[in-house]
C-alpha cells in the first residue's frame, strides 16, 4: 500500500490564482481529512469527509472547498489564494467504525507558499 | 470536544525513559486518549490510544489516571530519533465522525 499520498510536494502561488491540492488513499478508508499547519502551530481542521458524497467543515474552512466523488480522492480547492493561506498541508484518512477507535493516517504534505 | 494541556517542551538523555504528561479535566467518558507524535517535516503519526486501561504496543506505554483526568505517554529508551512533537489528543469516538483537534504539543529534544 502507497497509503496518504498528497502532490504536489511544493506549490508557490500568486495572489488570487486557484489550485488544487490532490490527496488519494489506497486503504479504502471512509473518513479523509484536510489539516492546516502553520510555523510553530498544531494542526487545525480544514473539511473532513466521512464517504464518498459527504463533506463537512472544520475549524477553519473559509477560502477552502472540498468534495469527494470517490472513495480513494479528497482535493482541497483554494479558489483565490491569499497570503494568509501560506502554510503546510496535510492530508489524513482512517477507517471508520460504529464501535472501537483507529489510528489516522497521514500524508506527507504539500507546502504551499502565497506571494 | 474536550481539551488537553501539555508542557510546550521537555528535555531527555537518549536511553533513558521519558514521560510525558497531559492533563484533561474535563474529559468525558466516551472520549479516547489519542497520542500522535511530528517528527521533523513529516505528517503525525499515531503512537497509542486508550480509554481507561493502560496501554502498551512496540513504541510506547499510556498511563491513564484512575479518574481518566490525566495521562502520560512512557517513551521507555529514548531515542534521537524519538525528538519529535508529540500531541495528546482527545477524540469522541462514540460517533463515526469524531476528528483529531489538536493543540500545540510537547516538543521533546533528546540529547546524546
């Protein structure tokens, strides 16, 4: 198994373009995540997605969009970028469960530079 | 969801034990204790988790207080390579959507 993988590995991005940063699993986990990390911080909570069709927001979603057609991808879409949006990206996924708890599993990251 | 406190860093000799406190009073009682740790430019990984036993596997030992309002993740050799961030964090894992928050962590620095 590849598990978490995320490209690209570095991003530079003028002000106002657009992107998307790919995430794919290959555990065939239910649940996928997007983090944000910037200099010095914890992780906080972009969207997560529970299946294929669900997304839902986390702690700082504003300038992000999700969705999640299949059960492998998850793309994180930055519609204008902005340089408060500098910052490292990490993508997770796990399996989930009605019952018990299971470890999460992350990518290795997509820095992304906004000038 | 319930909140963790942790000392921002802590220092250790390679080979000897390290533990590594948090407390988390308010935890409520179908929260799990998840400890994932950072190293150096990487993504977290998982290290332990528990509910009210302690716990041990090939990296670590949880301690968790009888009243669950504490815990301690035991390093029993450290490594250099154990230098890392190391983050307790509490998940409701009643519920199929239960996320990782996560606060600042413990950075550990293992000396030789």
């Amino acid at each position: 198994n590849a598990g978490v993988t995320q490209t690209p590995k570095f991003q530079v991005l003028k002000t106002g373009q657009s992107m998307t940063l790919q995430c794919a699993q290959d555990m065939n986990h239910e649940y996928m995540s997007w983090y944000r990390q910037d200099p010095g911080m914890g992780l906080r909570l972009i969207h997560y997605s529970v299946g294929a069709g669900i997304t839902d927001q986390g702690e700082v979603p504003n300038g992000y969009n999700v969705s999640r057609s299949t059960t492998e991808d998850f793309p994180l879409r930055l519609l204008s970028a902005a340089p408060s949006q500098t910052s490292v990206y990490f993508c997770a996924s796990r399996i989930v469960s009605g019952s018990g708890t299971y470890e999460q599993y992350f990518g290795p990251g997509t820095r992304l530079t906004v000038t | 969801d319930a909140k963790t406190t942790q000392p921002n860093s802590m220092e250790s000799n390679e080979e000897e034990p390290v533990h590594l406190p948090c407390n988390h009073s308010t935890i409520s009682g179908t929260d799990y204790i998840h400890w994932y740790r950072q190293l150096p430019s990487q993504g977290p990984e998982y290290v332990i988790h528990g509910l009210t036993s302690n716990v041990n596997n090939r990296m670590a030992s949880l301690a968790i207080a009888e009243d669950r309002k504490s815990s301690t993740l035991i390093l029993h050799r450290a490594t250099l390579r154990d230098a890392a961030v190391y983050y307790c964090i509490l998940r409701d894992d009643g519920g199929s959507q239960g996320n990782l928050i996560f606060g600042k962590g413990t950075k550990l620095s293992v000396k030789p």
